[in-house]
C-alpha cells in the first residue's frame, strides 16, 4: 500500500511553525528550536528545488519543443 500524502505540505507547516514561534519571542537570534525549524524548513526546499531541476533536467530538449 502506498504512503498516504499530507493534506499540507511540510514546507507549509514548518512556514506557520516558524511564523508562529517568532510573534511571542523576543531573542530570535538565540532560539535553538526556531533555528532547527529554519533548518528543517531549508532542507525541505532544497529537496523541491532539487526534484524540479532533476525532473527539468529528464524532460531534456522535448520539454523545450513542447512550450516553443
């Protein structure tokens, strides 16, 4: 059986995760949790951006004859 899909994207939760931590915080500089949130948050765009160039990048010059 197939892994069921988040209704919400993780970058989108750890989007309101960070927002929410830094309304009722003084010192964001210090907060290990805020940071590893950042952290999380980095990794998880940097999953995306890597998937989309990988995908850009197995389409080749057929993607490019497809939008001309």
């Amino acid at each position: 059986m197939a892994k069921k899909r988040a209704a919400e994207p993780e970058e989108a939760k750890l989007k309101k995760k960070i927002a929410a931590k830094l309304t009722d915080h003084k010192n964001s500089q210090g907060d290990t949790a805020i940071r590893s949130l950042k952290k999380r948050l980095k990794r998880e765009q940097r999953k995306r951006r890597a998937v989309a160039q990988r995908k850009k990048q197995a389409a080749g010059s057929k993607a490019e004859a497809a939008t001309a």
